[in-house]
C-alpha cells in the first residue's frame, strides 16, 4: 500500500498542488539515506549539502547561513527577499544571535512565509 495507488477517492485527491508530480517525488525519495549527500545532475552547480548531526546542529548552522546572506546582501547594499517556513523554528533564533553580535540592521530584508 501507498500513496500514488491509494489517493484515487480519498481525502487527499486534490490536495496536493495540480503540478507536482507526485511519481517523480515517489522516486525521488525512494533513495537510500546513504546517499543523499552525493550529486544529483540537477543541483545547482554552487549546492553543497552539509551534514548535521543533531536538530541542534542544523538549527545553528541554518540560522547562521540565513544571517550571512542577510549580512552580504547589506554589504552589497541591496535588498533581499526570503521565503521562509513558518512554526517554531531554532534556526531563526541563531539568525537573530548572529545579526546582533555583527549589528545589522535588517530594513532591506523582506520576507513571505510559507
């Protein structure tokens, strides 16, 4: 039993958005986790995945990823847009830490939530 055999006439028929092609996912996460860090033909060619070992890791290194781009973005004197999920989320307080100890001011950051 799964999804792409079982979704015809259920609840989720219709749920998920017209153009995600719910197969390709499928296959897509049909990987072993031993694999997920080697390189996919369709990556962008500057994406390196990083390996976390903790939810505490990947909290700090993902919050401090998102203060550096706000904090280049401010050095180039532009302006930067995020979209960035909702819900309680450890990665926001470290980026909030990161742009207090390096006193950026953040009036050129916009941002949607998911």
């Amino acid at each position: 039993m799964d999804l792409l055999s079982t979704i015809k006439g259920s609840m989720l028929e219709g749920f998920f958005p017209a153009g995600w092609d719910l197969k390709k996912i499928d296959k897509c996460c049909s990987n072993p986790p031993g694999s997920i860090t080697e390189r996919q033909k369709w990556w962008h060619k500057d994406f390196a995945p990083v390996p976390c070992s903790t939810v505490e890791d990947f909290d700090t290194m993902m919050g401090h990823e998102i203060a550096l781009q706000i904090k280049k973005s401010k050095d180039e004197k532009k302006e930067v847009i995020f979209i960035l999920p909702v819900g309680p989320m450890g990665m926001y307080r470290w980026a909030v830490y990161f742009l207090k100890e390096w006193d950026i001011e953040c009036g050129h950051v916009h941002g949607f939530n998911m």
